[in-house]
C-alpha cells in the first residue's frame, strides 16, 4: 500500500473495493469486469489471505505476485496479526525488498 496507509478488510472483501473506499489511486476502466488490467497490483505479501485467481486473471496470465484488485477478495481473516501489503506503480516507488 501506499506509505503510511492500513486498511483494515473482512472476509469477502473485495480489494478493488476496500482501495477505492480509502480514496487509494487505482485504475478501474472496466468498471470490475476483469477486462482492462488496469487495476492490476503486485501481492508483497498475505497473498494465501486472498481468493484463488479468476477465469478473468488467467486470461491474461499475470506474474505469480500479479493480481487484477477488482477480481480479488479477501478469504482469510481470523486472526488479527495477518497482513496483506499490495503495490501499484500508481503508488510510487516500489518498497524496497519486494518481488
Ligand atoms: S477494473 Fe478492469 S480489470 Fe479490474
């Protein structure tokens, strides 16, 4: 995420969704069909916290870390010590250490 920003999400959370709620630059020009890829983001890390990939996804055969935010909803939030970090070129320089 963009320095300094947490959000906190629940179980079915879309993250397309929960980054547009934030007011979080990210592209939604097909309005979260999984057509566009311009919501795509890189998973830093939590990504077992997160949906199995799309028909949508796979069409456009992305990077194990690459995800489209608007295909993607949250599944695992039990416990409160699990984090889900995402980056988007939007967002600036990529943190250092990431994929
Ligand atoms: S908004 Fe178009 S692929 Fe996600």
């Amino acid at each position: 995420m963009p320095a300094g920003i947490e959000i906190r999400a629940q179980h079915g959370d879309v993250l397309s969704a929960l980054i547009a709620q934030a007011r979080i630059p990210l592209g939604r020009a097909c309005s979260g069909q999984g057509i566009c890829r311009s919501c795509e983001i890189t998973v830093l890390a939590g990504y077992s916290l997160l949906s199995r990939r799309t028909k949508r996804e796979n069409h456009w055969r992305l990077e194990s870390s690459q995800r489209l935010a608007c295909q993607v909803a949250v599944v695992g939030t039990e416990r409160q010590d699990q984090w889900i970090d995402l980056w988007s070129p939007a967002w600036g320089e990529r943190p250092k250490g990431g994929p």
